[in-house]
C-alpha cells in the first residue's frame, strides 16, 4: 500500500514563501505523475502544480514543484504568497505498484495541509 503525508502548512504573512511537502511511503511502486491541488474556503478543489515522476522541477506562475529523492518526497514551494492563496493543499500521486509481478495503478491523495495567508 502506497501513503502519502503532508506537512508544512501553516500561517504566513501575504508576501512571503511557503514550502510544503508531500512524502511517499510503501513497497515496489512508481511514480507516473505527482500533482498540488488546493481547496480554498468554500470553492471546489483546483489544480496548482504538477510535475511527471521523471520529473526534478517543475516551474507554474509562482508555484514550483521539486522532486527530494533523498526523502521519496515532492514539495510545493509557492512563492509572493497573496490572501487567495489561502485553502488546504493536497497532494496526489498516480503510479504503479508491482504486487507479485504485476502492475497495479494507483491513484492516491494526502489528507491535506491548511495554508493561511494574511493581509
């Protein structure tokens, strides 16, 4: 089974940088496709950013993805953070596990982390 934890959320000042992490845990699988998504208060969740699993970096208007293989894990650093920026970010990674010899898809999400911009 493949997991995924955030972290890194938190308040921060309009203007200022944020970096947040996604990190995959589990056996035998890969990553096609890592994406950020967001949910901001009382709207649908949106895309962010996203990078292919081949992928190191990945540059989106102010939102960079970048792969740590050293932590199997994908940050979001987003930069010139405004008010709007507030909502939870997610995570989601697509990919394929090999239980036994076969290759499985997979499509998971991580729990979100809360991010608070203030004017």
């Amino acid at each position: 089974q493949v997991q995924l934890v955030e972290s890194g959320g938190g308040l921060v000042q309009a203007g200022g940088s944020l970096r947040l992490s996604c990190t995959a845990s589990g056996s035998s699988f890969s990553v096609d496709h890592t994406d950020w998504y967001r949910q901001p208060p009382g709207k649908q969740r949106e895309w962010v950013a996203g990078m292919p699993g081949s992928g190191v970096t990945s540059v989106t208007g102010r939102f960079t993805v970048s792969r740590d293989k050293a932590k199997n894990a994908v940050n979001l650093e987003i930069d010139s953070l405004k008010p709007e920026d507030t909502g939870v970010y997610y995570c989601n990674i697509r990919g394929l596990r090999n239980i036994r010899g076969t290759l499985i898809p997979f499509d998971i999400w991580g729990q979100g982390t809360q991010v608070n911009v203030s004017s």
